[in-house]
C-alpha cells in the first residue's frame, strides 16, 4: 500500500506543477498511454509502477488496478 500511496503523492505533485492535467489523464487512461506517461515524467515512478504491478498479479482483483489508478487521478482535483 505504501507505494500506491507514494505514486498518489507523485501524481498529485505533477498535477499541481500542472506537468499533467485531469484531461490528459484520463484521455491516456482511456488510451491505455497514462503508465509510459507517467514513467516518462517520473523517473522514481517506474519501480512503484513495477511494484504494483507485480503485487497486483497475485491479487484476486487485478482487473481493478485501472479503476485504482482513475481514483488515485481522480482525488487530485
């Protein structure tokens, strides 16, 4: 949970530098672009995208990790 709870921070940060916006996340969402993105303006983001990931595979709710992520986007408004 500590590295959801960091790429949230991450996301919130970018969004207040306005490095993104809650249009283009959800359009990159939407285009499945949102994880290249977010690597490609944060270098530390990659290994918790890679955490979280992995943990998810083992999770019974994996389908869930984009729903995860329109959430985390979503509570930076």
């Amino acid at each position: 949970m500590k590295n959801v709870e960091a790429l949230g921070k991450i996301l919130q940060q970018d969004l207040k530098e306005g490095k993104l916006t809650q249009t283009r996340i959800q359009e990159e969402l939407k285009s499945g672009t949102f994880e290249q993105t977010l690597r490609g303006l944060n270098p530390e983001a990659g290994p918790l995208l890679d955490d979280i990931g992995q943990e998810m595979k083992n999770h019974p709710n994996v389908e869930n990790l984009p729903n995860l992520l329109n959430g985390m986007a979503g509570s930076g408004r």
